[in-house]
C-alpha cells in the first residue's frame, strides 16, 4: 500500500488508520464515511490534518488495497 499525505490525495476514499474517509472534490475537504463528521485524524490544525499520511482507496477494478478488520 502507499501514501500521500492528505493534501495530495486525489479525492474519494481513503484510509487512515482505521478510519475510512472521504476526500471532497471542493477544497481540502474530509469527512468519516460512518459519521459524516469532519475528519480531522487527531490533528490539531489544518495544516497538520493536510500532512497526514493516508491510503487512497478506490473501487471499480482500480486500486483496491487488502485491509484486515478487526470487528
């Protein structure tokens, strides 16, 4: 799997730690996909939650990375 930091990463899903987000096409904008909440990674800024490394993520036969969830 790789990363970019979120800034970089083209919008849609994406993972970070074990939280699946979703980058918005408008701005720099994120949310949590199972609250709707804005994601913020435990950032303390908005330059911080910029820099965050996270694992794009994307469905239709492209980039589908193997994930282990514990539940």
């Amino acid at each position: 799997m790789f990363t970019v930091s979120l800034s970089e990463c083209r919008p849609g899903l994406f993972l970070f730690e074990k939280c699946l987000g979703f980058k918005s096409e408008y701005g720099n904008d994120a949310f949590v996909v199972s609250s709707g909440e804005y994601f913020w990674g435990g950032a303390k800024s908005r330059e911080d939650r910029d820099a965050l490394r996270v694992v794009p993520v994307e469905i239709d036969g492209h980039l589908v990375p193997q994930i282990a969830y514990s539940i």
